[in-house]
C-alpha cells in the first residue's frame, strides 16, 4: 500500500473552558522534519507529541496546537517588593531634583518584571486530551495520505505499463536493423574499390562480432524484470525510496538500450521509455 508524504489532518476536542485544536500538514522530504508551534502551557509535552508524530516516518511537517481561550491559561500578579522599590527610587528622584509631581500605579506597572504571569500548571487529564487530539490528528493525516498515495502510485504504474509497452515494440525493428546495418557495411565496402570481392563466411563471422555489440536481449529482460519488481514492490507499505532505487536501475537499462539501438525509429521508443520513467521519477518524490 502507498501513501503520499503529502496531506492534512485536524482535530479538535474540549477540556474544561478550553478548545484544544492540532492541525498537522504535510510536504515531501527526505527525512522527517517537524516543526511544532505549540503554546507554552504545553511545552513541558512536546517530547511526547514529537514521539506520537514518529509514525509519520518521512515528510517537512508542521504541527500547530492551538487554544480557542487561552486567556482561561494564566493569572497576571503585581511584583508588590519591586512595585515599592520603583516607588521608593522615584520618590527619592523627585525629591532631589525638587520636581514636584505625581506618582501613579500607571507609571510603575509597565516597568521591567513588575507584573508576572503565572500559568496555571498543566493538569494529567489535560495533558491526555492534547495527546488524544494529536492522534486522531496523525490518523486524519495518514488517511489523507493513503487516498493521495493510492491516485500516486496509480498513475505510476499506468507509466510503468506504458514502458513494457514500448518494449515490445522495439523487437519488430532489430531484424530490420541487422539487415539495414549488412546493406550499409556492402554498399561500405563496394565504395572502396570497384574489384569488389568478399569471403562470404568471413563476412558473416564480422556481422556476428559487430552484432554482438549491439545485442540488447540482457538490456530487454532487465528491463522487463525490473519492471515487475517494481510493480510488486509498490504493495508494500512505504516503499518509496525503494521504488526510487529500483527506477534507477531501470533508467540504466533504458539508456543501454538508447546506447545500442543504432536505429531512428529504436531511438525514438527509447526517449519515449525516458519520458515516461522521468515522470515516474518526479511522482516518486511524494512516496512515503
């Protein structure tokens, strides 16, 4: 089974006052990249939601917890020693300097550290919630990657068809290429000289090594095999950089016989072979 490392899971659920919501999105990557924006009440769990996100395995994912009333989250205190010593160093100042004016809390609250937030401690029920969103959150995710993965690997394997398919036209065109190649080589060789004569065995014996270069059965039966590996392989469930490895060796066997075609219309199924294999390459890239 495929999936694509691309996709978008949500979910939601309420805890006292609160709603807690976890969004996760999805882009392709070779490793798993994640990047948590959660709010500070909920640091001290980020190592659990980081380990609940490892099943994702491969993908740049963005991972964003969030309070519909974050408000509810914390109490803000006056520092009473502090407030009295900026009181304090103010008055004095005054007095020195024989400025007559007034002292108000307005002026002394907005100074460093006076006032301090105390966030309320994160209780184990709540913590479980977040937890338990983040999960359903990933099980979104992944049914989301299932679906896109399963048009993916679709499309792939239709392309992969496709290259089998011009395989088999290719082998109409080599008992033409070894009689277009001997025509050439006497037409070559009468050139040369106009007593023209030729020691029919020894030509054959030279048309048998020259053709020994240009034999692609080896090339065509790779090929072949590497195809139905791959279509087997795509059952598996995140096989995608093997997918990617076994293209390769597809597209070395493409190029071999690309190499040894020595025929217009052989070369042309070939940057067909190439086409198809380059899109099945660029699918790939979003395979978990």
């Amino acid at each position: 089974m495929a999936y694509s490392m691309t996709g978008f899971g949500a979910a939601a659920a309420d805890f006292a006052d609160k709603r807690i919501a976890v969004e996760l999105r999805s882009l392709n990557s070779k490793q798993l990249d994640l990047n948590l924006k959660i709010p500070s009440c909920y640091r001290e769990i980020e190592a659990d939601i980081r380990a609940l996100l490892q099943v994702l395995q491969r993908g740049k994912v963005e991972v964003i917890v969030s309070l519909q009333s974050p408000q509810t989250l914390a109490a803000t205190v006056i520092n009473e020693p502090l407030f009295g010593e900026y009181l304090s160093q103010l008055k004095a100042v005054a007095a020195k300097y024989g400025n007559d004016f007034s002292i108000t809390a307005g002026d002394i609250l907005p100074l460093p550290n006076v006032l301090n937030t105390q966030e309320k401690s994160l209780t184990e029920p709540e913590k479980q919630v977040v937890l338990e969103c983040t999960q359903k959150a990933i099980g979104a995710l992944t049914a989301f990657r299932e679906q896109e993965g399963c048009v993916l690997i679709g499309d792939i394997l239709q392309r992969v068809e496709i290259i089998l398919s011009l395989l088999k036209q290719i082998t109409p065109f080599e008992k033409e290429r070894i009689e277009t190649v001997k025509t050439s080589l006497l037409q070559a060789l009468r050139g040369i000289t106009e007593e023209f004569s030729v020691d029919k065995n020894r030509f054959e014996q030279e048309l048998i090594y020259y053709f020994e270069k240009f034999d692609i059965t080896e090339e065509k039966t790779r090929l072949e095999q590497h195809c139905k590996y791959f279509t087997a392989t795509s059952k598996e469930v995140g096989a995608g950089r093997k997918l990617g490895f076994i293209a390769q060796e597809m597209g070395r066997e493409i190029n071999t016989l690309g190499s040894k075609s020595n025929h217009s219309q052989m070369q042309h199924i070939v940057v067909q072979m190439k086409d198809e294999l380059e899109k099945i390459k660029e699918q790939l890239l979003n395979l978990l």
